[in-house]
C-alpha cells in the first residue's frame, strides 16, 4: 500500500474517532492534534510532504485510547504503522 493511500485511510480512521481536521500550510513545523471548543481537532501541515503528513496522523491516533477499537477496521499495512501487532488467524 502506498503512503499516500495509508494517508487517506488514516485520515478516515481520526474522522471516525470525531477528529476535526484541518489542512494549513504551517511551514514545515508539523502538524498535531489538540483538544478545543469541546471538539478534537487535527492539524495537517501541508508544507510536509506525505511521509511526515502520515507520521504526525499516526502519532495522534497511536496516542488515542479509541483508536484500538478500529483493530479489526484497518489495513494491516496501517495496523503496522500503529505498532498493532494481529494474531494469527
């Protein structure tokens, strides 16, 4: 699967846990998540290219205690980048 692909899934999976995501040009900084208005919120920084873009989204759900009950919900490729580890079938 490519990283631009896993990008995309990603994002689906922060935007099923109720994250807000925002695309902004930040500079090169990074983006991440935060927590305002009652509502989550992620921030993609378009002056990254997709490797980082996946990075940061990883990070954000990998720190998300909801993000383990998407287990049985996402490509193994992502399961791999989120540091699951599956049993075997």
């Amino acid at each position: 699967m490519q990283t631009v692909e896993l990008l995309y899934e990603a994002r689906q999976v922060a935007e099923r846990l109720g994250y807000q995501i925002r695309e902004e040009n930040l500079g090169g900084v990074g983006g991440g998540a935060c927590e305002f208005g009652g509502r989550k919120w992620l921030f993609i920084d378009l002056a990254q290219g997709p490797p980082e873009q996946l990075e940061a989204l990883v990070a954000t759900l990998r720190e998300d205690p909801a993000t383990a009950s998407l287990l049985e919900q996402v490509s193994p490729q992502l399961a791999w980048h989120l540091g699951w580890r599956r049993a075997a079938a």
